[in-house]
C-alpha cells in the first residue's frame, strides 16, 4: 500500500492551542500555543487544553466566507452577487463557473475536520491515563463523530486511518491510508462515538456553550436520518468509494429513520436545560445571543481580540473571522437622498459590512416567505428596511428630502423592500435614492417590489447581523469580523428531525405525528413581540391561522420548505438538498433582476446540477501533496472532478 504525504499535518491543526479555566468562571479561555505534541495529551492540562482546542475548530468553518459560500450559493436560497468573484460564481452551477478540485468553497472541511479528528484521538487515547473523567472524553468523541459526520455528507467515503490505524491518534505526516466506504464510516466512527457521547455527557453544559446529552441526540438523530436517505438512495445518485447500499451491522432503511425519530423525540421530551424561544425574533435578536435555543455554536467575543480570534477592529474575511453575512450584504451605503449619505456602514444587526458576494432569488421572496403577514420568520430572517443613520457620522442636519421630495429625519426608512408586488411603483421618477429604486406617491421612502430584486440591491441577512455595544452612539467598528457566536445547532431541529423520519416510515408516538410535530414549529412562527421592517412593538398572536394553513398531509418537500423557512441563510441548506436528494427539484432554475442599479426585470437563470456534484472533490492541494501515482491520485478524487 502506498504511502500518502497528506497535506495537512495531524499532530497540530492550528496556532491556537487552549486551556479551561476553573468551572467557577464558566467560560472557555484561550492561551497561544503553536503546536500539540504527543507528550502534551499525556498530562491533565494537555487534555482540557485539546478538548478546549475542539471548540475553537469550529471558527475555521462556522462563519468562514468561503464555506458558508459552499453552503449557500447554488441552492434555492442563495446565487451570485454583483462583486462575486469565481469562488462564488463557481459554486451556482449556472453556466457562469464550474465547482473544480481547486475551488476554495468546498475545500473547507477537508482542510478543518481532519487535524481536529486527530486531536479528538489523541484526547481519547491518553485521557483515561491522566485521569480525565468519561464526560470529558465524551466531548472529544463528539466532536470526532462531528467532524466525521461532515466530511461524510460532503466527500463520501473519507480516511479512518490518519497513518497510525483505524480511529488511531497519528504522529507522522506520513500515512498509508485509503478512503473508508460511507457504511464504515458512519458504522464504525460516527454512531459509536455518539452513542457513547450521549451515554456519557452531562444533560447540563459543563461550562458555556460545552455539548452536552442532547447536543450528541441532535448529531445521532441527524446521521441516523442522513445514512438512512443514504441506503435508500431514491433517486440513484451515485456513491464513492464505490459501496454497496447495505449496512455492515444488517439494518434495514426503517430501522435507521426509526431509530432517529426515536432519538429526536427523547430530546424533546427531556430538553434538560434546552428549550424553543416564544418568538422567532429572539433566537437571531443579537442581545440575546447565547439562549437556551442553542446547542453548539462558534463563540466570538468583543471583550478580547485573543479570546474572540480575530481583530476587534477590521476583519479579513479570513482565519478565525465571522464574516459569513458580509456575503449575503449589500452596498447599501450606495442609497443616497438627495445626494446625502443617509445610510452610513455601521456597526448594527441591519448594517455591517458589505461585499455583494451572494443574492437572494426573487423566488424566495415569491415562494419561499411569500406569507410574510401572519408568519413572523420572514420579518426575523431579513433587513427590509434601510434607515437613516447620518446623525452617527456626526451630520447635524435634521432632516433630507428622500422619495417624492418628502423630508426624512435619522430613523426614518430610506429605502424599503415592499412584501407584495404594487404595480403602482415607479422606477422612472428621480434619482432613486442613488440605487435605481422606485417611489409611490405619499411616501417618503425609496420602495423596491419583491419581484424587482436584483444581483445588486435585496434585502440584507438581518439574522446572522451585525452587534456591537461599544458604538458608543456612532458608527462603532462595522469592518470588524463579527463578534457574535456563529449558530451551528438549535433544540428545534429535533422537530423537522423527527418529523422527516416519520414522513419517512417511522412509527409515530401519540401527540408527535409528522404535522404535529411541525405545527410546533409553526405555531412560534406566529408569535410577534416587534415589527424589524417597521422598527415598533408588535404583539400579535397568529400561530392558530398558521396551524390551520398547514397541509393535512406533511411530504419531504414541505418539510423542505418549512426548514428555509426557519433556517434560512444559516448554512444548512445544500446539506438539506444533498440529503433529501432534492437539490435540483428545488434549486434547477432561479429568478433575478441584473446586475446593474435599476434593473428589476427577473431573468431565469438554470444551474446544471450532475448527479456527480452530490459530492465536492478533493482539494487538489490534497492530492498534489500526496506520493502517489497519478492513477492512484486520480482513484481517491470524486468522480466528475
């Protein structure tokens, strides 16, 4: 067997190692070190430092430009932008770029998950021997399933062996390994690692933000659903390495979407300290980051450059930065009234900073939310409304005159997207507020109808926003990396978990049919306490009109459609696609206006989706690390690439 000189090193996957400090303070704190050695996991601080380590791996993917790019662009919800360049272009499959083996986008949980694989073995291996307790050792294996859970869904078959053998903590960049089979790895490294997780961890966080029982249930229902599409492969995309759909241990189908629906409702019948939020506005409302809808996020800090990872002053959109959403934002600094900047970058959930990498399709505004009265996700998923914020800069004026010559003053919209298409809008009069928008008579704000969206004016991704509390009454420090945790898994998954298992075969407890299931979801969605579009209270309670709306039959496509709903623009969605095999029922062909101010005239647009793309490629710099033949090279790439 050939010898594999892998890119990566697996005794230190990065420049941050991290230590815990006592329980009584209740965080995760960081101390640089520039390497872990194997004598490093043989001492009791070496060990937490490595489990703290974990946690921090989560920052190089979890609000990373490039994949949440990978995630996003090329679905239902998200395509290019007028400033993308062909790292977004690549991934929308639309005639304009093609996803290659160089493609940065999907190369990110290859480059993250395999370093972070091999500390969690190392922890393992030596933490019994130092004396750590079975909780402890529980969350290394669960970030190991973690991290072995995405590389599965996102390459197939991927290496159980880092050089040191199956599962084993390595310490040469050298290694004789091949690809595992997609059945050993979920069969072999995924379910033992979580089984035992959740046998193991505690049901309340040991610290902050620590998994915990339910987070390790969330991640076993999940891949128990996802190996279970996987066997039944309904509509015959392709595997690699090449493996037949059966399971080693003799499973059948059922048994794994039963045995998700099964984990997924203990979950919510023993949330432990978990729990669904009254209102959809606050599990994205910035202050009240961190609640107790959160199971596992990518923590940031504004209290320390060190603790939070990345600058607290500018942003490079690399490394350990939170910079996803600057993608999904446009310029909006380009809205002008009469000529004045009325609305400044700023350092707000509606604001931050703008790069015009990704756009929403009309599609999603026409579909996708096309309810966006009695459903409040749509008002807590988007910015709507573009307000005047001059004052902040230090301009004194009071007021300017905005659409139809009507004074605004700070506060006021400049520029609204509308909720319905009003055939009343005109494009043609005035200025446009500097960004081709239209004016309707008796308003002082710039309108835009939904089916006027264009590649380079939409609305903004208000959810994953910007926050600050050290604006000090300005701009605060808008090109800054965000400070706030990245969500990466909530306590309502468990409901569309098991949900979609039931739609799937699952037996169903009393009081948790697939529709009753998602009416909890819906019902919340009814719920207002604010307005974000018109920026006022709004206490109104529409969950029974949603409840009633919702199909007597629930199928996998509305299950689709009520996750973009609840999760849209969080990086779930091409996983979502992938899973289901849906992605070119639902995202084949899209609407948007052009790229340039003043285009609001959709064009169709089709991606072409292969059954080959199921699958990212290998990163070529893998591949070109490795001595190897080229025939053996060209053996461990996916297939297509």
């Amino acid at each position: 067997m050939k010898r594999l000189q892998l890119k990566m090193a697996v005794i230190a996957f990065f420049a941050i190692g991290l230590i815990v400090t006592s329980c009584s303070e209740d965080i995760l704190e960081e101390q640089p070190r520039s390497v872990f050695t194997p004598d490093f996991f043989q001492s009791e601080t070496g060990v937490e430092g490595g489990i703290t380590a974990l946690y921090t791996h989560l920052r190089f993917l979890y609000g990373a430009w490039n994949y949440y790019n990978s995630t996003e662009t090329g679905t239902d919800e998200y395509t290019w932008a007028q400033s993308a360049d062909g790292n977004f272009k690549d991934m929308d499959l639309s005639g304009v770029g093609s996803i290659i083996s160089t493609s940065a986008p999907p190369a990110g949980p290859w480059n993250s998950c395999f370093g972070a694989i091999n500390t969690a073995s190392g922890i393992i291996e030596n933490a019994e021997a130092v004396g750590i307790s079975d909780a402890l050792i529980a969350e290394a294996r669960f970030f190991r399933a973690f991290d072995y859970f995405l590389l599965v869904q996102t390459y197939g078959g991927v290496p159980l062996d880092l050089g040191a053998g199956e599962l084993q903590f390595n310490t040469s960049t050298n290694r004789g390994s091949v690809r595992n089979t997609v059945p050993e790895v979920y069969t072999k490294a995924i379910f033992p690692d979580l089984i035992t997780a959740v046998n193991n961890l505690p049901e309340n966080p040991r610290l902050t933000g620590t998994v915990t029982k339910n987070t390790a249930r969330l991640y076993l229902s999940k891949a128990y659903l996802t190996y279970a599409w996987w066997l039944q492969n309904p509509n015959n995309i392709p595997t690699y390495p090449e493996a037949p759909r059966t399971d080693p241990d003799g499973r059948d189908v059922s048994w794994y979407f039963q045995e998700a629906y099964n984990v997924a409702t203990t979950a919510i019948d023993n949330p432990g300290p978990y729990s669904l939020l009254d209102y959809f506005y606050d599990v994205h409302w910035a202050p009240n980051d961190r609640h107790s809808e959160m199971l596992l996020y990518a923590d940031h800090t504004e209290e320390s450059a060190i603790y939070n990872g990345a600058d607290l002053g500018f942003g490079i959109s690399g490394a350990e930065d939170n910079a996803s959403v600057w993608m999904a934002t446009w310029n909006y600094t380009a809205i002008r009234s009469s000529g004045a900047s009325t609305v400044q970058r700023e350092a707000a959930q509606s604001y931050g900073r703008p790069w015009t990498r990704m756009a929403p399709p009309v599609n999603v505004f026409e579909e996708t939310f096309e309810e966006k009265d009695l459903d409040s996700r749509y008002d807590g998923t988007f910015v709507t409304s573009y307000r005047g914020n001059w004052d902040k800069a230090g301009d004194t004026t009071p007021t300017y005159p905005n659409a139809n010559g009507l004074p605004i003053a700070p506060g006021d919209a400049v520029l609204t997207f509308l909720d319905e298409d009003n055939p009343a809008v005109d494009y043609n009069s005035g200025d446009g507020a500097g960004v081709g928008a239209g004016v309707l008579s008796g308003r002082s704000d710039f309108v835009i109808n939904p089916g006027g969206i264009s590649r380079v004016v939409y609305p903004g991704l208000w959810k994953l926003g910007t926050y600050r509390t050290d604006n000090d009454g300005g701009l605060g420090s808008p090109n800054a990396g965000l400070t706030r945790p990245y969500p990466i898994a909530k306590f309502s998954e468990f409901y569309f978990i098991a949900a979609e298992a039931a739609v799937k075969g699952a037996s169903p407890q009393a009081g948790k049919t697939s529709r009753e299931l998602i009416n909890v979801i819906r019902a919340r969605a009814g719920r207002w306490r604010f307005d974000n579009g018109e920026q006022e209270e709004r206490l109104e309670d529409n969950s029974d009109l949603l409840v009633d709306q919702t199909p007597a039959e629930i199928t996998i496509d509305y299950i689709l459609e009520e996750r973009s709903r609840e999760y849209f623009g969080e990086g779930y969605r091409w996983y979502d696609l992938v899973r289901t095999q849906k992605w070119e029922q639902f995202a084949g062909s899209y609407k948007i206006a052009g790229s340039g101010y003043g285009d609001h005239t959709p064009q169709t647009f089709t991606r072409t989706i292969e059954p080959f793309h199921y699958l990212r490629p290998i990163p070529q710099g893998q591949l070109d690390a490795m001595e190897a033949t080229d025939a053996e090279k060209a053996a461990f790439q996916n297939p297509g690439y």
